[in-house]
C-alpha cells in the first residue's frame, strides 16, 4: 500500500530506463524474428519440400513464429505498462508536493504520515471579542491541503494495485510459458492500453461535468501536470469546455497534423466526406501557416487561436482572434447553409476579423471567433428545411459560451455578442431560448429566416438586446412560411429542395412569418433592426459583414454591438 513518505522519496522517472530498456529488447527480438519469418518462408514455400514430413515441419515452424511474436509484443506491452506507470505516480506525486509545499510556506507542519496540523492562534487573536473563532481560517486551509494530500495519496495507491495486478499476469505468463502465445500477448496487450488510459484519465471530469467543474479541475492542476496532459492527452483536451482557450488552442494545435495524416493516409479515392474534411484540415493548416488572405500566421497581430476541432460530423472547428479569456469584449459567429470546414478555415475566418475590426477603438480589447461546432446544412438535402440541426447544435454553442464565462480572466465579465448568420442565426435563436439563460449579453442575427420564436422577448437576454439586420433583397430572409408558400403558389413541387417537406412543415409555422417563424426583421418581433444596404437577390445575402465594401452600414453597425456602443448604431424600421 502506498503511504505519504512512499509517494514524497518515489522516483517514479527510474521506470523510465527500464521502459527504454524493455523496448530495445523487443526491437532486438522483433529483428531476430523477420529473419526467422524469412527462413520459415523459404523452407515452406522456396525449397520444394513437400509431404508428411514437410508438413509437419511446417506446422512446427508457424508455432515458432507465434512464439517470437507473443514474445516481443509482451516485451513492447512491459515498455508501455511501466510508461504509464511512471506517468501516473509522477502526477500523484506533483500534486502531493504541491500541497506540502503550501502548507510548509503557511507556517503549517506536516508529519511522515501526511497529516497537516496548524499552529495555535497568537495570543492577541485569543483575546480579541471580535474574532469568534481565534485560527479557523487557518485550520480551515489546513484541513483542506490534508484533503489533497489524501487524494493524491489514494490516486497513487490506486494506481499501484493495477500495475502490480499487471505486473503479476505478465510475470506468471513468464513462468508458465503461455507469455510467448501470440493471441495471449495480444489480449495483455490490450489491457494495458487500457489501463494506460484509465491511469492517466482517472482523475478527469466526468463527461456530464459542467464548464465550470472542469475549469476548477483544470486550475487544480499544477503547471508541470497541465503541460503534461497537453502533450501526452491532447485529443481529452482541444475541445473541452472550461478549459483555457491558451490550453485548447496548444492542444489543437498538436492534433491537427494527426488529423492530416490520418485522412491523407486513407485508401484513395477518398469518399465525397472525407474528402472535404481533409480539404477542411488542409485550409486549417494553411490558415495558421499565414498562407491564406488576413494571415493568421506565427506572430500574427492579433493572435489566431484554435480553440476547436474535430472530425465529428462533417468537421468542426473555432477559431478565435484574440484571446477571449482576456478580452473585454467576445463575439462568436454561427454560420448558417452551406458551410464547410475549408470554407470556416478561409473566408468565415476572414469574417471574424472584420468583425473584430469594426469594433473601432474597442477592437484591441475584441476577441472575435467563428464558431463551426455544428453540422451546417447543405443544399444537397432537404437538413436546411428544418430546425433539426440547429437545435442540436445550440446546445454545444450554449455550452462553449458557458465555458468562456468560466475560463475569463480579470474583474469584470466580457462582454458577449452571439451573432448567427442565415441558418446559424436559428441555432443563436433556439440556443437563446434553452432554460436558463444564454451566457451572452447581446444576440445579432442577419440573414434570418426565422428563429423558432414569435417574439424578441422569448430570447433570454431580452428584446432590448436583440439586434436584426436584414437586407431587403436577401432571398433567405424573405422565405416565405410552408403555407404562406403554398398559397401563394411558389414552386414547392417534390422535384425541389423545398417540395418533400412543404406540406408537413405548413402546421408548424406563422402563416405571416417566415420559414421558421416571425420575421426577426418585423415590426411585430420586437427587436432593434439596424440598416443595412439593400443589396441584390444574387449577393444580398452574403454582404452582412462587409466582403468587398458591400453591405452599406451593416459590418460597422455589428461591430459597434460587439464593441459595447449599441447606442451607436444606425437604425431602421421594422418590415
């Protein structure tokens, strides 16, 4: 059983040569066993041997080759097993040392057997009728760095019982001889990738945690522990809501170029997905090379951060310019139909820095991301005629924003803007009217055919927060409701995109709003519409955030919102 003083004298980094050594031993015995393979093939198959004898020897000579094989997958099992040993007492220890080196600089004393005890309260504070309860501050911290001195303590001896229950397999396979037996090896082999994984993700969150339970988690950690989980666990990390956007973004970072390998090292042709999703890595890669317009480069000013990214779906990411656990200000863009992991990695991310730049004088203080945590509907599917996705994805976007309240940094909470465009404004409306209310200040949506609601104050940060921009060309926030459609008879036959879902979406929607509900952009949704040019039925919809120069004020009013000047802004009347 592991006690204080075994944890605080282990050298857990000793394990480390003998791991290294294991795996010279299984490199050596796996280089004996290619040459073995290579007489075994010849004797079988080049020497023109055949009959009883030959079969007999045959079958004698695929034992062998079993063996050598059972016997260096054992030996490279023993490398690993030892590694996560090391690993997982060296994070026990961390925190162990940590703790006594708190108490030790409190004034505390800390015993051989780990207890913690505080010195007596000083004479003056005895005798003090104001103070109730002379040294409970103090004991109170002591029993608290006892309370983490026991957990690691548990963590370590926990740790030490699986490894010695691996240990003892692998040493009586050793005796008995069934270690050498291939498919044995291979099973033992599993289980210690298993529990390689278990040790070093134990003391993890629980998936169901909440934001901030793993922020509180992640700031438990000393420095040593975090980097460490940084490079040997990125993937846990990248995009785990409540850990630092510094951390992910490193973490990312890390899993980008495996990513990468992965999908360029699949059979090709790739199939259609996988091929935009590595398309998607690829522009990643470029963006952060600084090799697409706007940069976003090393030294790039301001920073690019890559605080999201998956394979999940057809790809996810978010990027971030500038850093939102230390800006005032924080916008997170959902784009809408037709978004693509290329697509965020270009122009979206072009976007967000526009965004960021209208914030004028507030700019420098602005974190602006782009936000594909969700599967955007395409055009070759009828996924844009409901609000199927935007309703699961509102739930990770509530989540990510609630993350960013916990990972912020300075006295006072940014100030956040949750902007979607086109489909991506559905996902802010249905987010926004989730129970509880959304983490943002301020909700932007343009190019809106509607966000599941009647009324700006169904929103949780209330009609007065909610902002409109809405083009008078922009086809998407001029679609008319199923029924609307019908009876004014717009081509919905089953040919089209809209066709199959026209007469099951009818009941569903505002015959006087749009495809999901009231115009955002009406006089009756209540919310504050500010002016944007009118457009063209061919570019309106893509103009919100000034490509080109177009757009008229639409950019430079989004950007006094996210920048905190929504007084500044240029109005216009409700449709």
């Amino acid at each position: 059983m592991v006690d204080f003083t075994a944890l605080r004298d282990a050298r857990p980094a000793g394990l480390g040569p003998a791991a290294d050594a294991y795996d010279a031993l299984g490199r050596a015995n796996e280089a004996h066993h290619e040459v073995v393979k290579e007489a075994v093939r010849w004797i079988c198959h080049g020497a023109n041997w055949s009959g009883s004898a030959a079969a007999a020897a045959t079958k004698a000579l695929e034992r062998t080759d079993g063996r050598l094989d059972g016997s260096h997958t054992a030996m490279r099992g023993m490398g690993i097993l030892l590694r996560d040993a090391a690993e997982a007492f060296e994070l026990a220890q961390a925190k162990l040392l940590e703790a006594v080196g708190e108490a030790t600089a409190a004034g505390f004393s800390v015993a051989d057997d780990g207890s913690i005890d505080c010195p007596p309260p000083a004479e003056a504070d005895r005798r003090d009728p104001g103070c109730a309860t002379p040294g409970a501050p103090a004991q109170a911290r002591a029993r608290a760095l006892a309370a983490r001195v026991t957990g690691a303590i548990a963590e370590a001896d926990a740790a030490d019982r699986q490894v010695a229950a691996l240990l003892d397999q692998l040493a009586e396979s050793a005796r008995s001889g069934c270690g050498i037996n291939r498919d044995a090896a291979t099973t033992r082999l599993d289980s210690i990738n298993g529990l390689g994984r278990k040790l070093t993700t134990a003391a993890w969150p629980a998936d169901d945690a909440s934001p901030a339970q793993v922020h509180d988690w992640w700031q438990s950690l000393t420095l040593a522990e975090q980097q460490k989980l940084i490079k040997e666990r990125p993937e846990l990390l990248g995009n785990r809501d409540g850990i630092p956007s510094a951390a992910r973004d490193q973490a990312n970072r890390s899993v980008l170029p495996r990513l990468l390998a992965a999908y360029r090292s699949k059979p090709h042709p790739l199939s259609p997905a996988d091929q935009r999703k590595l398309d998607g890595f690829e522009g990643l890669r470029k963006r952060l090379a600084g090799e697409l317009p706007d940069g976003g480069g090393p030294g790039s000013d301001p920073p690019l951060l890559l605080i999201g990214l998956s394979d999940q779906g057809q790809g996810r990411t978010i990027l971030s310019w500038g850093d939102p656990d230390t800006a005032r200000h924080v916008s997170a863009l959902v784009p809408g139909l037709n978004s693509t992991l290329a697509g965020t990695a270009d122009g979206d991310t072009s976007t967000a820095l526009r965004i960021r730049q209208a914030a004028g004088e507030e700019a420098t203080g602005t974190a602006s991301m782009i936000w594909l945590g969700y599967d955007a509907p395409q055009l070759d599917g009828g996924s844009v005629l409901t609000k199927d996705r935007a309703v699961a994805g509102a739930a990770g976007y509530d989540r990510f924003l609630s993350g960013l309240r916990s990972t912020h940094r300075g006295d006072t909470p940014a100030h956040v803007t949750a902007v979607g465009h086109s489909y991506g404004s559905l996902l802010v409306g249905q987010a926004a009217q989730r129970p509880g209310r959304l983490p943002a200040d301020d909700v932007v949506l343009v190019g809106s055919p509607g966000v599941g609601a009647g009324h700006a104050s169904q929103l949780s940060v209330g009609a007065d927060h909610v902002y409109v921009g809405s083009a008078s060309w922009d086809p998407v926030s001029r679609l008319p409701s199923a029924t609307d459609a019908a009876a004014t008879g717009l081509a919905l036959g089953a040919g089209t995109v809209l066709g199959p879902v026209a007469a099951g979406l009818g009941h569903q929607v505002d015959r006087h709003g749009l495809w999901f509900g009231q115009d955002p952009a009406s006089a009756e949704f209540g919310a504050r519409r500010f002016r944007v040019d009118p457009g063209t039925p061919a570019d309106s919809h893509s103009n919100y955030f000034g490509k080109d120069g177009k757009g008229g004020d639409s950019l430079a009013n989004i950007g006094r919102i996210v920048g905190g000047h929504p007084d500044q802004i240029t109005r216009a009347p409700g449709r």
